[in-house]
C-alpha cells in the first residue's frame, strides 16, 4: 500500500510543497513512478493575484532538484464573476518562480468566489475553488514600541497589556492564523532616537540554538480560536522592528498550512487538500498588519 510524505522548502513571505510517492511492496516498482502536479495558491484579500505556483513531484529514487520540478509552460486562468483573467509565469530567483496577472490593479476582493483552472502541457487540468473571507480590522493592535523585561523580573512570564491583541470577528471562520516576524536580524540602532551604530542581537541565543531546526527561521507563527491573544516575549526572536500579522484564513489555506509547516513530520492527507486533478492549496485570506519595535532592556 503506498505511503504519501510530504518534502518542504521555504520561500519568501509564504511555504512551498513537494509531494512524493513511495511504492509498497505491492505496487509498481519504483522505475514505474508517475509525478504528480502539485499546486500552491494563496489569495489575499486587496492584493494583486500572484505567488501561484505549480510543481510536479519527484521520485524518491531520483536526487531532488528544484529546477526539474518546475511547471512554467502552463496555462493558468482564474474565473471570478464570470470573467477569465489570464496568469503569466515569471522566475522569482529562489524557488519555482510563480503565476501572477500583469495587471496590478485588478484587486483580489473579499466574499467572492474565486476558481482556478490549469490546463499543462501534457493535457492534464486542475481546478480548485476558493471563497474569500471577508476584511477585519483591528480592535486593539499591539503597541508600536515594548521594552522586554529582564528574564529575572515576574513580569516577563506574563504577556504585557501592550502586547494583547483583539480584531474584529469574520463571521463563520472559527481559526485565524498569526505570525511575529523580524524584519532586520542586524540593524537596531538606526530604529533609535537618535541613532546608534548599535547591532541587533537575539532575544534567546541559547534557546534558538538549542532548537537547530528553526534556528534561521524569522517568524514564528500560531493559530488562535478566537479573536483576542497575548503575544507571549518568546515570540519574539531578535530585538528591533517586527510585523505582527494576523491571518483570517479560509479552511483550505489552515489545513496546507498545517500539514505543511506546522507538524515536525508532515504527511499529506488529500483529504484535506482541494486541488481536483492533482495535489495541493488553492486558498485566501484577510490580512491585519501591525509594526512593533521590540527594545533592549537597559536597566
């Protein structure tokens, strides 16, 4: 009986999948191994429709090499209110480039209807639909500037008032997504008042290099029930200027995010997936942003 598993690499601002297929003892051999298209979408609710991209998975006898898994000749179209907009593909420089509309100012727009339809090379098509959520807003965002405590001061093991998050609700989504991300591992000085020549540094050294797997990775991301959190000090990586985003995600974006980037060792369930005709995400999101300054402790 065959056995999906999942492989993994980041690219910028959002996770890319790779699906291969291992053959059990009672199925073909190996050398008889059909790829499957893989596909990875996400839209965002007032942004251009790009950052589609379309791979095709490789046996696990082969060596993985991201440049022969690249899908970049196929016809890509997304329908919405009756009208076909026409995707292009582009390299990107890291990863497998994207599918995105020329035209920049044809917005994604919220409670809308959203399919997908790709025809490759070989005739195959793939088709997958999403609705979008509606926007949000901040009730109360996190303050632009926090000084962290000591880690020998009680109020270090307890989220700060300024840092306790609530937005508005999007009726019928019981999950948002949210993420803390640094946006310069190595000025911090020039953030200052006035400026300094001052490097940035790592809130938990000891901590980040004890946990070797993420040790490079620049944000840190969990799922709220619910529309109110604490942002806790260890979401916090390096000091100086951060992004907090909250996600108002549809279930099709939660789910791929969770099998791809939030279990140690992902297995892809198809069931969970809602690409017809191959494997992967096509889904959309509202997003929330907030700029938080997180400053050395100086006493």
């Amino acid at each position: 009986m065959s056995m999906i598993h999942l492989m993994k690499w980041m690219a910028p601002g959002v996770a890319l999948a790779l699906v291969t297929v291992l053959a059990g003892c009672e199925d073909a051999p190996p050398s008889d191994y059909v790829p499957e298209y893989v596909v990875r979408g996400y839209l965002l609710v007032d942004q251009p429709i790009r950052d589609i991209q379309i791979t095709h998975s490789q046996s696990l006898t082969d060596t993985f090499k991201v440049e022969r898994s690249i899908v970049s000749d196929a016809d890509v179209r997304v329908i919405v209110d009756g009208r076909t907009l026409q995707l292009q593909y582009r390299a990107t420089g890291n990863g497998p480039g994207e599918y995105y509309l020329p035209d920049t100012t044809e917005l994604v727009q919220p409670g809308k209807r959203y399919a997908l339809e790709i025809t490759t090379k070989d005739g195959a098509e793939l088709t997958a639909q999403t609705l979008t959520p509606q926007r949000f807003d901040w009730v109360r965002p996190p303050a632009g500037r926090v000084i962290i405590p000591k880690k020998s001061d009680p109020a270090y093991l307890k989220p700060p008032d300024s840092l306790d998050l609530i937005w508005t609700e999007d009726a019928g989504l019981p999950e948002y997504l949210i993420s803390v991300r640094a946006l310069d591992t190595s000025g911090y000085g020039k953030y200052l008042a006035p400026e300094t020549p001052e490097p940035n540094e790592r809130v938990n050294p000891d901590l980040d290099e004890f946990d070797e797997n993420r040790y490079n990775e620049m944000t840190r991301w969990g799922f709220i029930a619910g529309t109110r959190t604490p942002i806790v000090w260890a979401a916090f990586r390096w000091y100086g200027p951060h992004e907090v985003v909250v996600y108002a995600a549809d279930r099709s974006f939660i789910n791929w995010f969770k099998m791809t980037q939030w279990s140690g060792n992902p297995e892809y369930d198809p069931l969970l997936g809602n690409v017809q005709g191959g494997i992967g995400v096509f889904g959309s999101a509202s997003v929330i942003r907030a700029d938080v300054m997180l400053l050395k402790n100086r006493e």
